[in-house]
C-alpha cells in the first residue's frame, strides 16, 4: 500500500490538474516518520504545514489509504 498512496495519489492530483504539490514522508520505503495512523498527535506537521503555507488543501493517509 505504501506505493499506492505515495505514487497514485499525486499522481491523481496532477492528473486532476492540480499544478503545486508538497509531498511530505513520500518515499515509498515503508518506513515512517512516526506512528503512520492519522491520530491528532500524528498530524500536527502537516496540521503546522497548511497553516503557515498557501495552501488549500491537505491530504493525509494512513497505511491502508484510508483518508
């Protein structure tokens, strides 16, 4: 699953015509930054990320690509 998500989802987006992406912990290598679940704890980096960035949208998955 580690490439699915990694690999399919930014690929989906471009494809969706999405020109600016950030991808962070994308390297299909199966190892994580921290416990991967998407728990509170676990998504203040991206939470922090949104936030200060100009961004409109952020995207997480845990391991079985449930967002």
């Amino acid at each position: 699953m580690v490439i699915l998500r990694n690999i399919v989802i930014p690929m989906l987006l471009r494809a969706l015509g999405v020109n600016e992406i950030k991808e962070i912990y994308c390297e299909p290598t199966g190892l994580f930054a921290h416990n991967p679940e998407p728990l509170p704890e676990n998504m203040r980096e991206i939470s922090s990320e949104v936030r200060r960035g100009d961004y409109d949208l952020g995207i997480v998955v845990d391991p079985d690509v449930q967002m």
